[in-house]
C-alpha cells in the first residue's frame, strides 16, 4: 500500500513508453520498484524493495527505516543486496547488466 503517489508521469524505460508515478512513499514490508524516481519508505520495521530493471533504470531511495535493496542482477558488479538503515539515501542506476550506486550517503553494504 502507497502512503502518497505524485502525479501520473510519462516515462521511457528501456524502450517503452510507459506511465508511472515520478515519487511514491510507501510503508509495506515489500515493495518492487515500478518506474518511479524516488521511493521514500517509511512506518515499518524493515522493508525489502525489488529493484524491477524492466520497470525501472534509475532511482533513489530514501530511507527513514531499514530497508534491505535486492535486485535480480548484480548491484556495483558484486553485492546481491544493498542494506540501508535509517536516514540513509542511494541513487541507482541501471546501466548494462548491472544496477550501480551513483550517490549514498550513510550506506552500509552486505
């Protein structure tokens, strides 16, 4: 369930022109990225968000709990997962093969 969802946006995601929500807050425990810029997650203990590359090629997330990053292709080339914990912020970058981190700060890495 989604706190808040901007406004309708067109996007071009790998090709396809497709309509999404730019920012979104969400505080569900899951949580599968669907084009959208910015994902801000709060309300939960601990939440595990899908970075969706057919979705989604760049995002950042702001995270105001724990929030465990998965992907089904590597992120930096080495990582599975990518641990945030509370009050940190990582952009994404879907480039090639891999999801890569352009900025953070206060990441911690698994």
């Amino acid at each position: 369930m989604a706190l808040f969802k901007s406004e309708i946006i067109k996007k071009i995601i790998n090709g396809s022109e497709t309509y999404v929500s730019d920012a979104i807050i969400v505080n569900n425990k899951n949580y599968t990225t669907n084009g959208e810029s910015v994902v801000v997650v709060k309300d939960t203990e601990l939440c595990e968000i899908f970075l969706d590359s057919k979705t989604t090629n760049h995002i950042v997330i702001k995270s105001l709990t724990n929030v465990l990053v998965k992907s089904d292709t590597p992120i930096d080339e080495e990582f599975n997962e990518v641990e945030l914990t509370k009050g940190s912020c990582v952009e994404f970058r879907k480039i090639g093969d891999n999801w890569y981190i352009l900025s953070s700060d206060g990441l911690k890495g698994s």
